[in-house]
C-alpha cells in the first residue's frame, strides 16, 4: 500500500522537463509564420517570372524544403555534446574564413545584384556569411574563454593579448565581408563578438573607448564610398526620390501605413503585388505589417524578444554550473537573433539605413535558415545539459 502511494505522488509531483519546451515552441511558430508570409509576400512575384516557372508556389516549395534541412541541421547541432562544438570553434571559425575567401573568386562565388555573397551548390546556393554568423558565436565565446586571465588583468594586458588579436581577426573576416560587399553581415558578427567579450568580462572603461572608436570607423567607411552613403543619408527622408533611391523603404513606410492596427487581412497586400522588392526575404516584415497590422508585428516581435529572452536565461543558467564556454556561446547566440532581427525590422521601419540582413527564422532563404536551426539546435543542446547537470547526471 505505502508502495502504491509513493507511486502515486511521483506521478503528481512535478518534474523538470529534458529540454526547454518553451523555447522550441516559441521556434516552431516563427518558422510557421514564416512560411505563411513567405507564401503570402512572394505569390505574386512567382506568378509572373519565367524564372520560376511562372509556378505561385515556387517559393513556398523551396522554402519548405530549407525547413525541413534546417530540422534536420537542428538536429544534428542538438545531438552533438556542446565540448565537441568548443573543441571544434577554431577549426569551423578557419572553415568560415576559407569559404569567404572562395565566394570572392571569379568563377566559383556566384554574383547576383552586383554582390558576390553565394557559392553554387548546384539545386541551391550557399551564403557563407550566413554560417560565419555561427562560427563566429563559437570561436568568440572560446577565445573570450581563454583570454579571461588578460581581460581582467592589466590593462597593458587587454589591449595586446586580448584586443589587438581579435581585432586584426575581425579585420580580415570584415575585409573579406566588404568585398562580396555584405556590410549587414559585417554589422552583426563584429556585434557577436564585441558583446561576448563584453559578457566575458573584458574591461568595461576600454570597451567604451572601443565602442566609440568603432563607431568612428564605421561612419568613416560609410563615407568612403559613394554607395554606402547614398544608403546611410537615404533612408533619412526617401520621399525625396521615392522612385530612386527612396524607392524600396517608401514602399516599406506605405506598407506599415496600410496595415495600421489589424491589418488588411492575409493575402490581401497591395506592396507585394511587385512594388515592394525583395518582399519575401529582406522586407517581408513590411509585408506582415500590412497583412496583420501592429498586432501581427507585435506578436513578431514579442516571439523574437522571448527568444533572445530564453538564450541568456541559458547562458545565465550554464554560468552558475560553471559552464563558462556554454554560457557564452548561448548568449552570443542571443546577440545574433537579437541584433540582426532589430536591424531588420529597423531597416523596414525606415529606422536604419537599408541592409541586406534578412529577419531570422522568418525570411526566405536556405542558408540562413539552416544556420538559424543550428544555432538553435546548440542551444537546445546547452540547456538539455543544464538540466542534466542538475538532476545530478555527469556529462
């Protein structure tokens, strides 16, 4: 009797679950909202071009099928002990450089809109970018883990042994960036790296100078080419030549205008119907905010930022269990989501100068959605072992 009493209070009491169901939920329904707008904003598009064999759900199958190697890439991030992925960062950071390097050469980079960013796989193309983002997170909390003596030391010690070093690495991933040119992708893995070394406990006085000096060599770069500041000075007013270089966030700004609180319902977009470019991967926010109105943007949002939210609460978590590499490499995850989804959204509002950044795990494309769910599949991994740590089980 005490046997089947016992029994029955085990089965009420409540257990820690394997992983976090929260978080991979939160990820499931901005994949499925993905797809829905990337079907909803690319329909048009793919009725008319020859390109895609004037079929309306071209994109809506691709997109599909990069979920589905996403998964599985998800999968395998997940499956794979978190101190493999740490044994393994400088050798995936070193592959990143070397697919950089290769997209630039004539021949084997592929060249769309006048920018070098892909790589032919046949089928598909690869971005490397898009995985450098991921190397970059793990060789970043690494290097940041390693150098915590020199950060906390001298500050002699900060500057040659720990700044000077990552400095001139992030100077050849950013030279290699710039010549595709991919300057949002530039944006977001020199934020990756700053924030982990922040995180990492570097000195706070000298990231400040740092902060401001890196803030001077970006407005210097922006004023160094005739391009970039055409983008930077146009997004101030584009309705002073909205059919030119005002051109696509005009139609952005017309797009959240339309929407206003609940949206003109799903599928019933006018900006979509060719006015807006690149509606289904860099601008597909505006698309959703003229669908769904401020209500669908918020949810958008509130998904992301809870994402972001559950990635520092992990690393916040591997931190207390002295899991120094896995805390980092959670939390840098987090600085990606977070950052490359508030340029995006940014750039849609007409908030940020127009870059190429896509808004992660909602925009089409293959590479950065598949980058996207390896990240996340290593997340998951961190705080699956979290939970292991705790219940008493040894990794």
């Amino acid at each position: 009797m005490r046997h089947i009493f016992y029994q029955a209070m085990k089965r009420l009491k409540p257990t820690m679950s394997a992983y976090d169901q929260a978080l991979l939920w939160c990820v499931v329904l901005l994949l499925a909202i993905g797809l829905v707008m990337v079907y909803s904003s690319s329909i048009a598009m793919a009725e008319v071009d020859k390109d895609t064999g004037f079929r309306s759900g071209y994109f809506l199958g691709r997109h599909a099928v990069f979920l589905v190697v996403g998964g599985l890439a998800g999968l395998v991030g997940f499956s794979i002990a978190s101190k493999h992925w740490q044994d393994y960062a400088p050798m995936l950071f070193l592959l990143g450089v070397f697919l950089l390097i290769l997209v630039l050469i004539p021949g084997i980079g592929r060249e769309v809109n006048g920018s070098r960013r892909w790589l032919s796989l046949g089928v598909v193309n690869l971005q490397p970018s898009e995985l450098m983002k991921f190397f970059v997170v793990l060789y970043a909390a690494d290097y940041a883990m390693r150098k915590a003596h020199s950060m906390s030391g001298r500050f002699i010690d900060s500057i040659t042994k720990v700044l000077l070093p990552m400095g001139l690495v992030m100077a050849i991933v950013g030279a290699l960036l710039l010549l595709e040119p991919d300057m949002g992708a530039f944006v977001v893995i020199t934020a990756i790296a700053m924030g982990l070394l922040f995180i990492g406990g570097f000195n706070w006085q000298l990231f400040a100078a740092l902060v401001l000096m890196l803030g001077g060599a970006f407005a210097a770069l922006i004023m160094s080419s005739e391009y970039r500041r055409d983008r930077v000075l146009g997004f101030m007013n584009p309705w002073d030549d909205p059919f030119g270089k005002g051109y696509q966030l005009s139609h952005s700004l017309i797009a959240f205008g339309r929407g206003e609180w609940t949206g003109v319902g799903l599928g019933a977009s006018v900006e979509k119907l060719s006015y807006l470019p690149e509606a289904h991967t860099d601008f597909i926010m505006a698309i959703i905010a003229e669908e769904f109105g401020f209500i669908g943007v918020a949810v958008v949002i509130l998904l992301l930022t809870f994402l972001v939210f559950r990635a520092f609460r992990i690393g916040l978590q591997a931190a207390k269990l002295e899991r120094h590499w896995q805390a980092l490499a959670a939390q840098g995850i987090g600085i990606w989501i977070g950052v490359q989804s508030v340029i995006n959204i940014g750039v849609n509002m007409g908030l940020l100068p127009t870059k190429g950044l896509t808004l992660p795990l909602l925009s089409f494309g293959g590479s950065g959605i598949v980058a996207n769910l390896l990240a996340l599949g290593v997340l998951l991994r961190i705080d699956y072992e979290n939970r292991q740590m705790i219940r008493g089980y040894a990794l």
